[in-house]
C-alpha cells in the first residue's frame, strides 16, 4: 500500500483542490470563501461536476510558498474530513499533478489523460 503524500513546502506556487458532493457543497463553498478572506488568497469557481483532472466537484484556491505555514495547518484542521489536493505550479501540469500532488484526507485517482501529448 502506497502512502499518502502529505503537503510539503518546497514550490513557489500551490493550488489547493477542495473536493466535495452534494452533501458537503454549502460547508466546501464556505470553507473556500473563508480561506480567501482570512488569507487574501484567489478562490476559484466552485465546479459542481468534475473538471479537468478532477473526478470530483471541487473549488480551487490558488497560494504561494509564502502562505503555505499558515494556510494548509488552518486547512487540515478546518476541513472536517473533506479531501483537498494540493500540488504544486510548476508549470509541468502532469508533474504537478503527479509527482508534486499531495493530499489533506484520502487520495483521489486523477484523471491524467488529459494531460497526454
């Protein structure tokens, strides 16, 4: 059994991928729009339906290096036991969703085809 990749802070840039359901839609919209106010971070849509490499619903909030220290320990703790990716901006979409991608909660199969040549 391979095991999770928890976040690291080694990038210049990150974004953080809140996935969420039905269920958990009011409490993830909530959870990303608190994260951009208290952090001054970009907040993305909040996609109900996967997009892109995301299987899952999600919201995206966009961070630098420089928030990492305070942003992902106050995500943890916050997003009572939804899923978040987080991975780096390095400009190689298939290795930052790969071999830079790191998870809040259980990890998520990725659709990578999408980034095939």
């Amino acid at each position: 059994m391979t095991e999770t990749k928890r976040p690291i802070n080694i990038h210049k840039g990150y974004h953080a991928h809140v996935y969420f359901d039905a269920d958990t839609l009011e409490f993830a919209s909530g959870l990303c729009s608190r994260a951009g106010e208290l952090f001054g971070l970009k907040v993305g849509r909040v996609h109900q339906k996967p997009i892109g490499p995301h299987p899952k619903w999600s919201c995206q909030i966009t961070f630098a290096g420089k928030h990492f220290d305070e942003f992902i320990p106050w995500i943890d703790k916050n997003r009572n036991g939804l899923t978040v990716l987080v991975h780096a901006l390095t400009g190689d979409n298939l290795k930052d969703h790969t071999d830079y991608a790191y998870w809040l909660g259980d990890s998520v199969e990725l659709e990578l085809s999408i980034f095939a040549d």
